[in-house]
C-alpha cells in the first residue's frame, strides 16, 4: 500500500493543527487587536472590548464567568499558576496537596515544588505531595484518594478529566464531592476533554491548552471560581488584572475562543466518528500483532473515544516512532525519549502496566479511515523487522 500524499496525523492529543475557524478569526484580529487593551484611546477601547467577548465566550463554553477566566501563555503556565496560587492562598488551611499517580507532569512538578520548604510565595515550611494510586485502567481509587483529602493540612486537590496517554476518564463528580465536603478546593486538569467532550460541571479551579482543540500554540486557559482562595505566585504586575502576568496575545485568544466554539459544535458528531477508528486500532493490533498489548480500560464507556495506546512487546517505542516516521505516519510515544535517556512512562508505571516500548495513537476531526488503513498495514511488517534485528521471533 502507498503512502498518502501527506503523512497519517495521527497524534492530535499532542496537539491539533490549526482550525479553520482560528485561522479565520486570526487573519482578523491581527488588524483588530494590536491595541493595548489597558489604554483609553479608541482602538484600545475596540481591543478591550473584544478581549473581554473572548473571557465571556469562553467562560460560557468552560461554565465559568468572564471574570473567571484568564489566559496563561500555555496549558503548562496555567496549571503552575493554578497549583502555586491555590498553595499560596490557602497556607493557612496546609501545605498538603493530593494528586492522583497519573496526572500530567506539568501538575505533579508544580505540586512538589508548591510543597517545598523554598518556594517563594508559599510561606510557614514545607508540605507534603500525597499521591493517590489508581486502578490497572488508569482511572483513580476513589476511595484512597477521598482518604487522602480527608487528612488534615489539605491545600489543594488535583484530578485530570481524561488521561492524556491512556484515554481513561476520570470520575471527577465523585473526587468534587468528597473534596467539597472537606473544604479542599479542586483543580481539574481538562487538557484532554476541553474541546472534544462535556467540561466537568464540579471543579473550583480549571486549566487547559488551546493548542490541543485547534487554537494557536501559546494560548492557555485558567478558570478560577469566585471565592477560591489564589494569590498571584510571582511578581505583581503593573497591569494589575491580579492572575496573568505582561500583555495579552489578543489576536491568538481571539483565534482561540474562536475554535473554542467551532469544537463545541462539531464534538458530538466527531465523537461518534472517531469512536469506531480507535476501537479498530484496539481490535486489529493484537489480531495482527503477536504479543501486542493495548492499554486503558477496556470498557468503552470507561475511557474517550479520540486516543489509543498499545504495546507491541519486544519492541522499542523509539524504534517505532523513527520507522513509523519514516512511513510518514505521526504517532507518538508513552516514553520520554532525550538523546542521553530513556525515561518510562510515569502514567503507564502506576497503572502496573508495560511502561517501554509504547505507542499512542490520536484522532481529531480530520482523520480518517483511510490513515488507520495504512498505520494497521505498515505496522505489522515494521514490528517483525525490528524484532527480528533484536533476535526475537514471532509466533
């Protein structure tokens, strides 16, 4: 089978290219927002006018007000402001913080250093990072992390909506309540789901990427109930808007809430086509693969519909990559690969689960039948080759 004209994308839970509706809203705020939106003067009336339609539109989509809604220059810049804020505010009530085993990096780096003794903004010692293990599915013990909020010192509580490698969703009704009951605010990380699938109707604070549901790179999203105890982390700002920090990129939040609301109304439809691509991928890979292993719970209702990961055993994930690339087909890995390392994944390792050699296949609205045709085709005959340059034969 021939390559198609463009390489099989095949990795939008990395990030999703550009939509049409951004590209559009784009090209038009370049000539509307240049304008400082503090300033008086007409023009910068006219981009503070648009700025605050953009918080208000998203604040509709996120269920949150205008006024709760801010952009970070990244998902990552959002979730540090939101677990430093939170630190910060609520020292009084703890230095604790509870995650789950499988959040994202950018979550349990900034918990660990909001609970260290030297982090600046975050005074009275130093705190503890209470980390909640999960089930073999990835999805959260329930039970063990309600235990781990219900201790004393708690400042803050973290829960993903959806596993960003394995798809799992999490039952983050269930963590609001207990949390809630104990006073501890929530901060759900919605990178995955925001875009693609409902937003969780109980979180106190909300943080995500643009880049992930087709805005531009560089544009994240911070969502902080009315009454949530923050406290800016760093330096003030001469600006003085109390949560981000320096200018706003008013033509990529522009682009951004535009595609915001473009995913809103294509997500029922999308959900239902992807469905069916990941579901083959779960099917076909161990059918034609010996020793392939998928990973995630295998309940359908359990996890979301646009990403897959499996393992073919014996076989480097990195390897795969470079070969699958060199067939034009983007996927990407649940190991992180550097030039001097080779890191396992830390999600795939709490599940108790194979953590080398994995592949993470995603959908988005522009994929296809045809790319799953050829990754199941180009897949089998790549794994053989590298197993038998390893001297490990096939069943």
């Amino acid at each position: 089978m021939h390559a198609p004209a463009t390489a099989a994308y095949l990795d939008w839970a990395s990030t999703a290219p550009l939509h049409p509706a951004a590209r559009e809203a784009l090209l038009t705020a370049l000539d509307l927002g240049w304008a400082d939106p503090s300033r008086l003067y007409g023009s910068a009336r006219r981009a503070r006018a648009a700025f605050d339609a953009a918080r208000e539109q998203v604040g509709a989509l996120i269920g949150a007000r205008a006024d709760e809604v801010w952009f970070p220059s990244s998902g990552t810049q959002a979730v540090h402001l939101a677990v430093l804020g939170a630190a910060a505010g609520r020292h009084r009530a703890g230095r604790d913080i509870v995650v789950s085993a499988v959040e994202h990096s950018s979550v349990l780096h900034a918990a660990a250093w909001a609970a260290s003794a030297n982090c600046p903004g975050v005074p009275e010692g130093a705190g503890r990072v209470v980390t909640a293990p999960v089930h073999q599915t990835g999805r959260i013990d329930v039970p063990a992390f309600t235990a781990a909020v219900q201790r004393p010192g708690v400042a803050l509580a973290a829960l993903q909506s959806v596993n960003h490698e394995v798809g799992t969703w999490q039952p983050t009704d269930e963590i609001a309540a207990a949390c809630a009951q104990q006073g501890v605010p929530l901060l759900i990380d919605a990178a995955q789901s925001i875009g693609r699938y409902p937003v969780p109707a109980c979180w106190d604070l909300l943080t995500a990427s643009a880049h992930k549901w087709g805005g531009p790179a560089g544009v994240g999203v911070l969502a902080i109930r009315s009454g949530v105890r923050w406290r800016n982390p760093g330096p003030e700002d001469e600006r003085g808007n109390g949560r981000v920090s320096g200018f706003e990129n008013l033509p990529a939040v522009l682009a951004a809430a535009a595609a915001l609301a473009a995913c809103e109304q294509e997500r029922t439809a999308l959900a239902v086509r992807l469905g069916p691509l990941a579901e083959r991928i779960r099917r076909e890979v161990p059918r034609l693969i010996p020793d392939a292993q998928v990973m995630g719970d295998p309940d359908p209702a359990g996890r979301a519909p646009h990403l897959v990961t499996f393992s073919c055993l014996y076989v480097p994930g990195e390897a795969l990559l470079v070969d699958l690339d060199r067939a034009q087909i983007a996927v990407s890995s649940g190991s992180s690969c550097t030039s001097s390392a080779v890191t396992p994944s830390h999600v795939l390792v709490a599940m108790g689960v194979l953590s080398h050699g994995n592949i993470r296949v995603s959908f988005g609205r522009g994929s296809s039948d045809a790319e799953v045709d050829y990754l199941l085709a180009v897949l089998p005959p790549i794994v053989a080759r590298l197993r038998a340059d390893a001297g490990v034969s096939q069943l």
